[in-house]
C-alpha cells in the first residue's frame, strides 16, 4: 500500500509539471489491465509449480538476452 501512495503521489507531482505522456500512461494501463484478466483466466489452469517452473524459463531468457546484447553491443 506505501508503494502504491508514494507511486500515485509522484504520478501527481509529474502530471502537475506537464512531463507525462497520458499515451504512454493509458497503454501501460490497458496492459496492465488486460495481464490481470488473463492472469485471472490462467489461475484455473495452471498449477503453483508450473507457474514458478515458466517464470524461471522467463527469467533465464530475458539473462540471455541481456547478456547477448552487452556482449554483441
């Protein structure tokens, strides 16, 4: 819940400047929106171990390519 306070009040204090892109906001929203959707659907179907056992998989492939792109540039 701070987390959630203090990201809202920046959120304020930035939009008050004039420095943030509603575009951007909304579509970050509308994806965030639509993974709780899906997230929901999906909790039926898939087990913890599977879950944690994809999140890994995800994890290792984004090291991967992290790594892949410092080293190549």
């Amino acid at each position: 819940m701070v987390i959630a306070i203090a990201s809202f009040s920046g959120f304020v204090q930035h939009l008050g400047y004039g420095s943030v892109d509603l575009w951007l906001t909304g579509l970050f929203i509308l994806g965030g929106v639509g993974g709780v959707l899906a997230g929901a659907g999906m909790v039926k179907r898939i087990t913890g171990r599977e879950l944690d056992s994809g999140f890994s998989v995800l994890m290792i492939a984004v090291a991967v390519y992290i790594l892949v792109r410092s080293v190549i540039g």
